[in-house]
C-alpha cells in the first residue's frame, strides 16, 4: 500500500505505523517531562544522541511522519537532560 504526499513523494505504510508508534511513545514521555522525578542524565543523553541518529535515517529513507515525531521524541529527550540537570545544580546550592 502506497501513499502518495502534496509534493509526490510516496509513502509507505510503515512511515505512518512509525509514525504513530513513536507518537504514543511521545505521550508516554510527556508526564515524566512534566513530573518532578527524572531519568538520570546519561540515560537522557543517549536517549537523545540515538533519537537524533534516527531522525537522520528516517530523513534519508523519505519517511517524513516518523521523521517528525521522532524529532518530537528527540527533543522530548533533551529536555528531559536539561531538566536533570538543573535539577542537579539547585540541589547543589542547598
């Protein structure tokens, strides 16, 4: 099954199952970005680095839906690692 995008571009069914899988997964994320309690630092970090090598295959496979929640989920990530550590420098000044 071929989707076909404004720009002619086709998309395969596995770009919207990508896409909606990392979607719930972006809402899954949401809380703990949210909440007070977060993941260690160097789990953010990895997570972050690996969400980025991602977006750059789904850009290079022509998957732009999963590419765009993926970035979502990237930057989800990040934040959580600047949150972490922030989090680290106020409990230091205490």
């Amino acid at each position: 099954m071929l989707f076909y995008c404004y720009d002619g571009a086709v998309h395969h069914w596995q770009d919207f199952v990508l896409a909606i899988s990392i979607l719930v997964f972006n809402i899954a994320l949401s809380p703990t970005v949210l909440g007070k309690s977060k993941p260690e630092i160097s789990t953010s970090i990895l997570t972050t680095t690996f969400m980025t090598a991602t977006v750059v295959v789904y850009i290079s496979l022509s998957l732009w839906y999963a590419t765009v929640m993926s970035y979502i989920n990237t930057l989800l990530w990040a934040t959580l690692a600047f949150q972490k550590q922030v989090m680290k420098k106020t409990k230091k000044r205490i």
